[in-house]
C-alpha cells in the first residue's frame, strides 16, 4: 500500500496520541499510519472533542518533517476530497481544511507536529455523523454505501499522491473546491474578502486597501 506500514487497531483513546507514542518510543516514523475502528477521546482542532464511533474513518499519517508548513493542510485536504469524489461526493473544502458537502461537516483534518515529525489525522464520518454544537455534520452513508476499508485504500493513495505535488497544483486544486473564494467571510469578528493563498501556505484576506496574511485559524462565512 505505497509503502506505508499500518498499525490497525480496535478502540484507543486517539489514533493522534498512539502515533505520538509510537513515535516518541522509536516504533513507528515517517510513512507509518495509525488507524482505529473507534476512538474514545478523539480530538479536533482547538480542543474540540470528535466523537468516533464504530463505521467511520480515523486514522493518523506519520511523516518525517523538519519544521512546520502550513502548505500541509491544502494538499490532506485536496487527498480528502478527491477521496469523496472518488465515491460520487462532491465535496467543498472550508479553510484551512475542513471538508464539507453540502455546507456540513463530513471530514475534519488535525495537524500537529511532534520531534521531527508531523502527525496528520484524518476523521472522515462514513457510517454516523456525531451531532456537534459548533456545525452541522454529514455522513458518506447518506450517498453511497462504502465500506471503512474501501475509503480508507483511496485515502492512502490519495495522500501519497498529494504529498509529493507541487505546491501550485495543489494550491489550484484546492482553490477550485474552496468555499468562499472572492466572496466576504469573517475573521476575528470582521468581514474580510477571501482574495487567496500565498505560496508558503497563507490566507491572504482583504480589507479595505489592505491585505493580511492568515496561517491556521479560521474563518466563517
Ligand atoms: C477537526 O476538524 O477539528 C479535526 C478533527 C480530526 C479528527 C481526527 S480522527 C483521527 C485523528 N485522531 C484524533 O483524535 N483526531 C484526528
């Protein structure tokens, strides 16, 4: 499978802190991939739980990395989506990468850096869709019946093959599937035009005659 080495596993507390682990005790690195079939503390983005029951997707990427690159987060979520696409979905891409169809959550995207390393984990809600005070949320089962296994082959092959593109494509890939491009959206409270991405990875907003560069927040619409 594109040379990763996988680590499957039943339950564990998150698939982030088992890579962590594995990682920090010399068992696992670069192009290793943890998956579980459920999680018991899943995390999001800024501390938010992810609720992982059985039937969904929950995995973390190990790849060896020297320091942080926010360009990271548009090639997973380029792989994300042409993953779903692949089943017939068309999904929509929310920066930096929370992956939506139809406006609600289906997949959501964690990137956290450990030693020499950068962990990516990626939710994808195949079978339920956990109800979340932050978003509305969506499953693949309300359009196709797939399998954990099948999604989770083309995901594989998806992230080997987004990993290694270069920045531009991905970047027009990304901005092709980016929900509010050109259009206002809010950050921090205030309305900014979605003008692009830079080519280290940055959200460039508009305000004004002024234009800000953004690295790994969020925005709304
Ligand atoms: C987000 O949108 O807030 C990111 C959610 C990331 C969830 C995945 S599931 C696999 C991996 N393990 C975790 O605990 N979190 C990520």
């Amino acid at each position: 499978m594109a040379n990763y080495k996988l680590f499957c596993l039943e339950k564990v507390t998150s698939t982030q802190d088992v890579a962590r682990e594995m990682v920090a005790n010399g068992n696992a690195g670069n192009n290793c991939v943890v998956i579980a079939n459920a999680q018991s503390a899943g995390r999001g983005r800024y501390n938010r739980k992810w609720v992982s029951h059985h039937g969904n997707l929950y995995a973390s990427f190990i790849y060896g990395c020297d320091e942080p690159d926010a360009r990271i987060a548009y090639s997973v979520a380029v792989a994300v989506a042409e993953t779903l696409m692949s089943f017939g979905i068309s999904p929509q891409i929310k920066w930096p990468n929370d992956v939506l169809v139809d406006g609600k959550k289906i997949s959501g995207i964690l990137i956290e850096y450990y030693n020499d390393y950068v962990i990516v984990g990626v939710g994808i809600n195949i079978e339920s869709k956990p109800t979340v005070p932050e978003y509305k949320t969506i499953k693949m089962s309300e359009f196709v019946e797939v399998s954990v296994d099948a999604v989770f082959s083309k995901l594989l092959y998806n992230m080997k093959k987004w990993r290694f593109e270069k920045f531009p494509l991905v970047r027009e890939h990304w901005l092709k599937l980016a929900i509010g491009l050109n259009k206002l959206v809010k950050y921090r409270g205030v309305q900014h035009e979605l003008v692009g991405i830079n080519d280290n990875g940055a959200l460039i907003l508009r305000r004004d005659s002024k234009y800000y560069l953004v690295y790994g927040d969020e925005i709304s619409m």
